[in-house]
C-alpha cells in the first residue's frame, strides 16, 4: 500500500473516530443523552432558526426520544440574567416516563424566557411557542 492510500486511510479512520464520538457525548447519544439535555438543545436549535428567518414567531413540536406515548412533564424557569426584559440561562427540566430524565441548561442565549412555564401531558408532543422582538427569542408559550 502506498504511503499516501495509508495517510487517507488513516485520516479517514480518525474522521469516523471523531464523528462516532461526538455522537456519543451528544444529546442522542449513549452519554450525553437525558431528555432536558435534548430539550434544551432543540429549543435553542429552534430558536437559531427563528433568528435567522424573516418570521416573527414560530410554533414547534417536541417528541421525547422513545415516543409520545407515555406521560411527560416539562419546566422552563426564569432565566435569572435579566436585563431590559430578556432573561437568558433558563434552566429545562423533562420528566418522561420512559427513556430518562433530566434537566437541560444549554439555551445560553439563545432563548429569553422572563417567567416560569411548565406543563403536563399524558401523551401527545410538546407545542413550544417562540416570538422574535428585536432580535431576541422569548418563549412566550408550552403547551
């Protein structure tokens, strides 16, 4: 084999290495996986794309990672850095009754949430309503 088929080979073993590794640490995966954590990092996904789009609100679903069929709970708290009505590093808290529970603290600044929202539900996604003002995402409604 030459060297250079071997420098590929090699490069490209180590590019699945790290691909396989991210994955693993991410909110889907075997490590980083609990259902705040996913939570967190949908909302705030969510909220980017918002940011980016010319809308100024935006309604989104939520699946917990083993269904909807079964009982869900979910908080967002206030966010304790406020100033001038946005309140950033909300914390997510989602009980599920299957797969795991957890809390999420990855919204940054991505999401601006100014009161405490939580809700309750048998079976069915969670609805999340996010308005854009001025260049911030609030959540504004969790159904």
């Amino acid at each position: 084999m030459h060297k250079s088929a071997k420098s590929a080979f090699l490069f490209i073993g180590l590019l699945l290495a790290a691909a396989a590794a991210f994955y693993i640490f991410s909110p889907d995966g075997v490590v980083g996986y609990d259902e705040g954590t996913r939570l967190a990092a949908f909302t705030a996904r969510s909220a980017g794309e918002l940011l980016e789009s010319n809308d100024s609100s935006a309604t989104v679903f939520y699946t917990p990672k083993y269904g909807d069929d079964q009982s869900i709970s979910v908080e967002f708290t206030k966010g304790p850095n406020c100033s001038g009505g946005d309140c950033f590093s909300s914390t997510v808290v989602v009980h599920v009754e299957k797969g795991k529970s957890g809390a999420g603290y990855a919204l940054g600044r991505a999401v601006s949430v100014a009161r405490d929202f939580s809700v309750h539900k048998s079976h069915g996604p969670i609805r999340i309503d996010l308005s854009k003002q001025s260049g911030v995402v609030q959540l504004v409604g969790l159904e």
